[in-house]
C-alpha cells in the first residue's frame, strides 16, 4: 500500500469514527427527550417565570448589583500597583531597558 492510499484509508476511519460518534450523541438525545419529556412551563418560554410584582425586587437587586460593581472598580482602580511594580528594576540588565523605553539614554 503506497502512501497516498494509506493516508486516505487513514482519513476515512478517522471521519467514520468522527460521524459514528455524532450519530450516537444524537440518538442519545432523542432517546433523553422521549424519556424525559419538557413540561408545558419550559415549552411556553420564560414570560412566566417572573410576575409584575418582582419588578421592583428586580429592580432594588440591580442596583445593588451595580453599586458592589461601582465600588469593586473604584476599589481596584486605586490598589492597583502593576505598572511600577514591573518596572522596578530588578537587576542593572532590566535598568538599561528602563531608560531605554523613557528615553533617558
């Protein structure tokens, strides 16, 4: 068997095995959903889930959400250190490119 033969043979058991594998996935599914039918609320979609009333609980918990983000950035924006932290020198190779970059050579 010359190269150009094996190397299709190859190609084929590798896109068998690939398609054999989808097949069985699939009819994994079907047989998952004919057992374990959706009920009518998650066929129907999400409009029930929330009532009117929860909009103001919905409400008060967005800002809440939005005021723990605010702080949290506001918080990190004046820990943060990085950028001298990586520029301190850590020997006198790591100075030359220090000065390099702010043009004191």
């Amino acid at each position: 068997m010359n190269e150009i033969a094996q190397g299709l043979s190859l190609s084929g058991i590798g896109i068998l095995v690939t398609f054999s594998a989808l097949g069985i996935l699939i009819i994994l599914i079907l047989l998952l959903k004919l057992f374990f039918p959706a009920s009518q609320t998650e066929i129907d979609g999400y409009s029930s889930r929330f009532k009117i009333d929860d909009r103001d609980s919905l409400k008060e918990q967005a800002a809440a959400v939005a005021v723990a983000a605010l702080l949290d950035q506001e918080s990190g924006a004046r820990k943060s250190s990085l950028g001298s932290v990586l520029e301190d020198p850590i020997g006198n190779w790591w100075q030359r490119g220090i000065e390099r970059v702010h043009k004191k050579e």
